[in-house]
C-alpha cells in the first residue's frame, strides 16, 4: 500500500460531483446543492465550472450552486494535480456560508477541502458540523469517517461508515466501505465492496474511478492480470481518466517493461504531476539505467511540492518517505515527526519507522512499524519495511519471515525494494 492511499475514500467525497453524478449531497433534499439545469451524467468538470459560474452570475445569491461550485473546484485540483483551485474552493465554500450559515452542503465541502490539503483534524471538525447541520445527509457521515481514518481513529470511523452505509448505500459508501476491510486485512471483502461501488457507478467516471480502485486492490494483490484489466477497462470508461494509465504504467514497470513504463507515466506526469506519479516515475528511470532523466524528474518534483504547500497542502507524509527512500535521512525524520504530532494512523506510523531506520535508529523503528501493522493491513511494503528493521536490529530470521511475507503478498510491490527484498533473502544472512 503505497502512500497515495491516504486520501482515496476522501476522494469519493469530491470526485463524486453533485451534478449526474452520485452526489454526496443528495441524502438530504432540503439542503442538497444542486443547479438550475441538472447536467448530463457525463459532464465533464470544465463543464461543471462553466455551468455554475454561469448560473451564479445570474444568482449570485444562491448559497446551494456556492457550495457546489466550491467542490468542483476541489475535484478539479484533483484530477489536474493542480492546488491553485483549492484558494478558489475555499472562497466560494465560504460564500456559501456566508449567504447560509451552517448548510450542510458548504460544511461538507470544507471538510473535503480540508483532507484534500491533508489536515484531517480541521476536516473533522467540518464534518462533525455537518453532521449536527443535517443528520441524516449520508455525505456528512462520509467526510467525517474519511477524516477519522487519516486520524488513526479507527474504531470510530469505522461506526460512522457504517452509519453512512445504513444511510445510503451507494458506489461512495460502499468504496469506504472497501478500505475499511483493506485497511484491516479483509482484501477479499474489500475487493467484494469495490465491485458492489462499480455496479453502483451512474457515469463513465464513477465507473472509471471505482475500476481504477479494483485495478488497485488486485495490484497490491500481486495479481497483475487482473489488476491490468481493470485498469484497461477504467481507462475505455473514461479515456480522460489520468490515474487508470497511471495503474497500466505501474503494471508494465512491474513486468520489466520500462520503456512501455515511462511512456505511460510520461503521458500521466504531462497532465497530472502529482508527487506520487513523479516519485513513480523517478524509480522507473532509476530501475531503466536513466539517473539523468531519474534527476529531472526529481527536480520536477521539489516544484511540484513548492507549488502544493503554497496553496495550502501539507506535503510531510509524502515527503517523509521520499527522503527516506533517496538518502535525505533527517530531512525525513523531520517530515515524518512532524506529521505524527498530527495524526496516528497506520500510514504514518508506517512513515516515521522507515525515517527512524533510514537514520539507524532501529529499535525505535521497531516500535513504530509495530503500530503500522497493528490493523493487519496486509501491505507489502509495511512488511518490507518490517523485515529491513528486524534484519538491522540483528533478528535475521525474523526479518527473513517478513520479507517473505512481504513479497507472498505482492512480489512486484516496487520497483525499487522488491529487488532488495529479494536478493536479501537469497543471501546467507
């Protein structure tokens, strides 16, 4: 499980717009954001934007197109990979609330702002609003899980999905209801609930996006067939969909097929340059004997971060375990640190006991990796970085067992430590 895990049942929050599509809104009428022309289904987000500032010049009191207009601008910084929308969510959320203070819609919609930046702490607090605003808005409950979770705060997120679920059953409760299970181990039952999500979808992007997540589900399974399909059919739902190309990229890297690789993230970096698919990106180059296009890239993604804390997005998390893994060994402590201080959950703990062993701090590292797969989580990576520890600390067998584990689980998990997982237990050690 990768780090761009964090955030995806957040995802289902904004990418689900509230027009054609499922709509987290729609679980209470009264306050539901809607516009004066419902949409078609497969209307594009530009489409979306031209169609609520139009209505809003004609409005300009219309609290409920406000909120939505606020979320489109959410979901359009995540799928461009641009936070500059994100100032431009928060003025308009916030004139929603000005013209109607406490309307669920505008609560909602900060709280998705506010895990889209990656402070989970205000986004509960948003979510918990809109919870007392409108009881029974399914959405409400989703924020606010999806906040408990990047928390660390399991067992009460783990209640309020349920709640949600009890609510609306749709393709967004069920996909929470798929992390759930994959965060405790369940990949089976996650896989089941995500195949719910896809019957569930209403529109070539819900369907895109719901396949894209079993591509996911099947990848860190170690099942590449499978997981190639449902990127492929993801990306015939919806060619525009950048991250079903980045699954087909990742599965190619993993097959050994670097140069289909990098055209692949090639193609996804031009139109989405996120962190994670440039860090994807860097490890292919590095893995094809390329330092020098590795370096670039690299280079690309310091600006990609400079450009994201400026509008708002903590990067600590991400940076924490790109340091970790490329030599910057305090600088990851530090990142990793600080985002402890703000959340426990199992991601994190994961993150600081990598720092901790990449500056030889082992027994400490110990502890933390401990934490991180206190859920059964069956991560590859978790346990890669498990066994690497167990190993430094001098428990050869241990660390043995749990890179086995690791590589049992998903033995193409990177293209840059599945290698080292397998070569350390080839060796005599």
């Amino acid at each position: 499980m990768r780090i761009k895990r964090i955030g995806i049942a957040i995802g289902i929050a904004v990418a689900m717009l509230l027009v054609g599509g499922i709509g987290l809104l729609s679980g209470a009428r009264s306050d539901a954001v809607t516009v004066a022309a419902p949409l078609p289904v497969d209307a594009s987000p530009a489409q979306v934007l031209s169609a609520l500032q139009a209505r809003l010049a004609r409005a300009p009191q219309d609290w409920q197109s406000w909120a939505a207009l606020g979320l489109a601008y959410v979901q359009t910084a995540r799928r461009t990979g641009d936070p500059s929308f994100y100032p431009k969510a928060r003025g308009a959320l916030e004139r929603s609330l000005s013209l109607k203070p406490g309307n669920a819609g505008g609560l909602i919609g900060m709280s998705s702002l506010a895990a889209a930046r990656h402070d989970f702490a205000a986004a509960l607090r948003w979510g918990r609003q809109a919870i007392g605003a409108a009881p029974y808005n399914a959405g409400a409950y989703g924020v606010a899980g999806d906040a408990l979770i990047e928390l660390g705060r399991y067992s009460e997120a783990f209640r309020t999905f349920q709640r949600m679920i009890d609510l609306r059953p749709d393709l967004s409760s069920y996909a929470r209801a798929s992390y759930a299970r994959e965060l405790q181990g369940d990949v089976t039952g996650a896989i089941d609930d995500m195949n719910l999500a896809l019957q569930a979808a209403s529109s070539p992007a819900d369907a895109a996006w719901a396949g894209y997540q079993l591509g996911e589900l099947w990848f860190n399974s170690g099942r590449l067939d499978r997981a190639h399909a449902a990127y492929a059919r993801a990306t015939a739902e919806d060619p525009t969909y950048v991250p079903a190309r980045e699954g087909l990229a990742k599965v190619a890297a993993a097959r050994g097929d670097y140069a289909r690789a990098i055209g692949l993230y090639t193609w996804v970096v031009d139109r989405m340059p996120l962190p994670q698919y440039v860090i994807e990106l860097v490890d292919v180059y590095t893995a094809a004997g390329r330092p020098a296009d590795a370096a670039q890239e690299a280079g690309l993604l310091a600006v990609e971060e400079r450009l994201a804390r400026a509008n708002g997005v903590n990067l600590d998390l991400e940076q924490a375990t790109y340091d970790a893994d490329h030599g910057h060994a305090a600088a990851a402590l530090t990142a990793a640190r600080a985002e402890w201080n703000r959340r426990h959950s199992v991601l994190v703990a994961d993150a600081l006991a990598w720092a901790l062993y990449a500056n030889k701090r082992y027994a400490e590292a110990r502890a933390y990796s401990v934490r991180a797969l206190a859920l059964g989580t069956r991560s590859a990576l978790m346990w890669f970085h498990r066994g690497m520890i167990e190993r430094a600390l001098g428990h050869g067998a241990a660390g043995k067992d749990a890179l086995a584990r690791a590589l049992s689980i998903n033995p193409s998990f990177s293209v840059r430590w599945a290698p080292v997982a397998t070569k350390v237990l080839a060796s005599p050690r």
